[in-house]
C-alpha cells in the first residue's frame, strides 16, 4: 500500500513539470464599495429596509427599484437572493437606466452560491452599466422569447449561471444587441429553435469556459458588426446549422456606426471543442481577421461541411414608411457602411465578403460509422451580382480574400479522395487564389490521411492519447493578422493583430511541439500540494489513494460563503465537496472518493467574489 502511494507521488510530479500558472481569463470584480440587500420571498416583505438578512425583500423587482435609475451610483448594490421558490411576478419586468461603474457595480447573485435558487421566468435588460449576474439558475421550458436580453448594455458579466429554455418553442435563449463589454464565463446555455447565444453587434469582452447547446440553427453567432471578442474553451454541441459562425446576415438597420462593413471583425476562437453539430463545426459568414485556431471538431457537418467560409447576408428590413428604422439605411450607406436600402425579399440582399480568416491547427475528426456530409470545407466563389451596386462593397466580393487554412486535420474515415470542397469552378479557393488552392490546401492539411486517436472521444475526452499518432504531427506557426487594410469610412478602432496565445483547453502552457487541437497533453496534472498564487483563496489538494480519500485546504476571506464542487474533464458536476461559511479565515474538508473513478477532474471553490480553479488526478 505505501508502494502504491509513494509511486502516486512520483507520476504527479513527473507531469507536475508541464503545470504552470494559469493565464487569467475571468473578468476581474475587484473590491467594489456595495450596499447589501437581501431578497426571501419565504420571510421578505417589499416593506421592509431590505439591508438586512432579517429584513428582507420578498420580491427581486422591490430590490431592483431601490437602486437610484437615470443617475451614475455613488456606491454599489450587492442584491443577495436566498435560497426559496422565486415566481415570475417576482422579477422585474424590465430592467433599465442602472448605472454603476467598477467601483460601484450592481450585483445579483444567488447567496448561498451556484445552484441555490432558480428563477421561473428571465430578465430583460436595458441601458444597464456594471451589471454583474453570479450563480444564478434560469429555468423556463415554456419561454418563446429570451431568457436573458441585453440591450445598449455596458460591462456586463454572466457567470456561473445556468440558462436553459425549450428548442422547440424558445427563439433564442441568450440575446444580446448593441452591447459592449461583455464578459459570459462559466455558464451553461441551451434551449433555443433558433439560436442558444445570439450576440448582434456586440463589441469587447469573452465567451469563455460555457456549455452552449441544444440550438434548431446556430449554436452560438456573433454577428451585426460584432467585434473584438475573445472566444475560448467553451464547449459548443447539438447545434443544428452548426456550432459558432463569426457573422452571417443582419438587418443593415440594427447595426451601430462605426461597425457598418465587415458582420463581425477582429475575433479570437480558440481553443474550443465542438461536437455533434449537424452542419458546420464553426465559420465565418462576412468576416475580417478572425482567428480559428486549435479547436477540436467531433461528429460535424453531416448534413453538408464541417468549415464554411461564405457571404454575410445584409438587408434593409422593414418598409419605406419615413421616420422608421429603414431610414437608417440610406444614412450607414451615406457614412460609407456596407448595404442598400431595397425593401427586403429574402433575395435582395447584400453579400459581405470575408478577409483575414485563418484557420489554424484545428481537428476535424468523423469517425467511420458517422454521416459523412458532402464535402470538407464550403468557400463561396466571387460574386458580382446586381444586388452589389451601390453597395459600397468591393467587387468582385470575395469569400476567400486571404483565406488561410494550414495545420488542419480533416479526418471521416473515407477514402483519401472525398472531397474537399473546392474543386469546382463555382467554388473559391480556386488556383488563381495564392493563399488558398487546392495544391497549397493539401500540401498544408491532412485530409483522410490521418486518423487521430483521442483518450476517448465517444464518452466526451479528446486529450490526446498517451504516445498517440497526435504526438507525431506539428501543426503550423500561426501568422499575425497584416493590418492597415480595414475599411476607412467610416473607421472603427484596430483590433489586436497579434495571434498568439500560449495556453490550451485545460489553461496549461503549450510548448514548442505544436500539438494540433484544443488540447497539448494527454491529461491534466497538477503537483502535490500546488497553489494557485495569483488569487486571495489557496487550495490546495492532497490525494491519498492508500486510503481513498481527498484532503481539501482552503484559505477563504472571514465570514464568507464558501462552495467546494468536484467537476469532469468537460465542465460536468459529479459531486459537491463543501457548501457553507468559512470559519476563522480556513477550511479544511476530507471526502470519501472511492467511488469515483480513475480520471482528471477539476475542483471549484467559490469563496465572496474569488473563483478558483484547480485540476486533480485520481490514479488507483
């Protein structure tokens, strides 16, 4: 038994040597100055001061109106919901003219942390600055709008919230428009005919480390002039025309100067895996410098393609009624925006051209026994049709105007001459194209030459295997994006032009073997006893297997709620550790584990505002 235990020792920390310190992606609260109030709809009353645990409100809405409306806030609001059965007269029914500022947010959490409270019905939010959503459950089967909306918002951040509506009735489950900086982490969305996250013309902020699902089209799109957006580690599946697409079509009108050309522009998807998705893996309908790097594709595209890079749509909808929104129209057109002002029939459209899309290092694996689709990848041939004039859009319009796809692989178990995609005349991609050809496409990618073995793709674990085929083939240096080429009238802001990032799906540092794909090692390890040294909560863990047993230490912020949770590889709940206050600045907490099975999981504590995440290995 200690043989087995001191050898435990030595295989940690052997792995502990590709362990480095996480690169932050969470969106940082800070310490903001908060007023707290109280929300029990079991002991409240919307009488009472609401300050106070025993004087709380008993409705959300009570809460929400005691923030000041139409004024920049002098100190921020903490609403703490408790845990009881919350009805939808209980909600505001629109949200509207909050405004903090980092020093003084809003804040509506769940008090008693992730999973505490649910709420029937969603929220519409508009014109809200420094709006913060922790821990919060929304469950509403019967919805046919939005379960969340954000509209002409401002820094907001979603975290650790559960989302989930109906795909059969629901329109989209996320929404959100004209919006800028906006931080999603940690959440889980899905419900949708439409679309689960539908972001039009959103600008600044990350989608990061969410399960977004369960969708009739689309997953997830950003589109309408979206921009500057950070995409990473999320888990995207069940979509129905595909997983993520940078753009697609958006009435010309919802748009927001000065993003009136490109549907979105200057985005990072990396490091995401996308599985059981009918169309397309990911893509990018009217898009400029976007970034497709190291993503893991699984059982896509059966219904046609698993990469698109086509045209964004751009009509002017509505009529030509004076005084209305299709007004704006021929005013973005006039500025040098990209569109026409035709009454819209489904046909008239204007095509958005993409520029600067690199699709780097990514896998595309089918295995044998799953649908095929038609074709890897779908590029659309130049277009110079009569719906282009008096558009402002360069002609002819181009789908693959530096289109760059190397270090890919594109795997489905067919013969090595399926196709690819772009053999044909009305494709693009054609061989006058230097960047992207058939001779360069396949001198740059593997396309069924190349079978890569994961640890177990069909239960959910696309690490590589262990001295795998997938240790065996580097994929490609990624190149910056070339700058000075974006539209000038009118001119948005530049983007970061810079492509590199050095962590994978786990946050652990890459190397200089380029493994290609979401992930760079064959599990996730962590030393014995290591810290995350950047956060005010220390944890560390202490496997024993001789006894089967964790050992969990915790340094926590006095007097505060503390949740310890024990997750999968992919973001999935197992059990939970610890769920109550801290005591004296510490905890410690021992848990039976012998029923779990040998594996790499993570382990979660939520301590005030502190988020911490760390991996742990069972080996028997």
């Amino acid at each position: 038994m200690k043989l087995f235990y001191y050898l435990l020792l030595l295989i940690i920390s052997a792995y502990s040597l590709y362990s480095q310190e996480f690169p932050s992606r969470s969106y940082n609260i800070g310490n903001p100055v908060l007023t707290q109030l109280y929300v029990n709809p079991s002991t409240g009353n919307d009488n009472n001061s609401g300050k106070s645990q025993d004087q709380p409100y008993k409705t959300l809405d009570a809460a929400w109106r005691s923030v000041p409306e139409n004024t920049i806030l002098t100190t921020g609001y903490q609403i703490n919901l408790m845990p009881s059965a919350y009805e939808c007269n209980m909600l505001p029914n629109y949200m509207e003219n909050r405004i903090g500022s980092a020093e003084f947010p809003i804040i509506i959490r769940a008090f008693n942390g992730k999973g505490s409270i649910t709420l029937p019905c969603g929220l519409n939010i508009f014109n809200c600055v420094y709006l913060y959503l922790l821990d919060l459950q929304f469950i509403d089967t019967n919805a046919t709008a939005d379960i969340i909306h954000l509209d002409h918002c401002n820094h907001i951040l979603i975290r650790d919230c559960l989302l989930h509506t109906n795909r059969e009735t629901t329109q989209e489950c996320m929404k959100i428009n004209q919006t800028k900086y906006a931080y999603i982490e940690d959440c889980d969305i899905s419900g949708a005919a439409d679309n689960a996250f539908d972001a039009v013309g959103l600008q600044y902020g990350h989608i990061v480390r969410n399960k977004i699902h369960s969708s009739g089209d689309w997953a997830i799109y950003t589109k309408g002039g979206s921009a500057y957006l950070w995409i990473e580690g999320n888990e995207i599946y069940d979509g129905g025309a595909g997983g993520y697409t940078a753009g697609q079509g958006t009435g010309f009108q919802f748009m927001t100067s000065p993003w009136i050309h490109y549907e979105a522009e200057d985005i990072k998807f990396v490091n995401n895996i996308i599985h059981d998705c009918d169309g397309a893996a990911f893509g990018t309908n009217g898009g400029y410098n976007i970034l497709f790097a190291h993503n893991t594709a699984y059982r896509t595209g059966s219904r046609s393609h698993t990469f698109e890079a086509a045209f964004g749509n751009r009509s002017c909808d509505g009529d030509l009624t004076p005084n209305t929104d299709h007004d704006s129209c021929a005013i973005y057109i006039s500025r040098g925006g990209w569109g026409n002002i035709l009454v819209a029939d489904g046909d008239n459209y204007v095509r958005i051209p993409n520029k600067n899309i690199f699709v780097y290092n990514n896998i595309f694996y089918n295995p044998a026994n799953y649908a095929k689709g038609d074709q890897f990848l779908q590029i659309f041939a130049p277009y110079s049709g009569e719906f282009q004039a008096n558009s402002n859009v360069p002609t002819p319009t181009k789908a693959d105007d530096n289109l760059q796809i190397a270090g890919n692989i594109f795997s489905n178990g067919s013969p090595s001459d399926f196709s690819i995609g772009i053999e044909y005349e009305g494709n693009g991609c054609q061989p006058d194209n230097p960047n992207c050809n058939k001779v360069q496409l396949q001198a740059d990618n593997t396309f069924n030459t190349f079978m890569p073995e994961f640890v177990n793709p069909e239960n959910g674990d696309f690490h590589p295997l262990q001295n795998g085929n997938l240790f065996t083939k580097n994929g490609k240096q990624i190149p910056n994006f070339p700058g000075n080429d974006r539209p000038m009238t009118p001119s948005t802001p530049n983007g970061n032009y810079t492509n590199s990032f050095q962590s994978d799906f786990d946050e652990q540092m890459r190397n200089d073997n380029i493994v290609i794909g979401a992930f760079s090692f064959p599990k996730k390890i962590v030393g014995m006893n290591e810290t995350i040294t950047e956060s005010k909560t220390l944890l560390s863990i202490l496997p024993n297997p001789a006894s089967n047993f964790i050992q969990i230490q915790a340094k926590i912020n006095c007097g505060t709620f503390v949740s310890i949770e024990l997750y999968s590889l992919l973001s999935k709940h197992v059990i939970q550790l610890y769920d109550g206050m801290g005591v004296d600045g510490k905890i410690s907490v021992q848990r039976d584990i012998s029923s779990l099975a040998s594996g790499m999981y993570y382990i979660r504590l939520i301590s005030g505002s502190e988020n911490v995440v760390i991996p742990c290995a069972i080996i028997r």
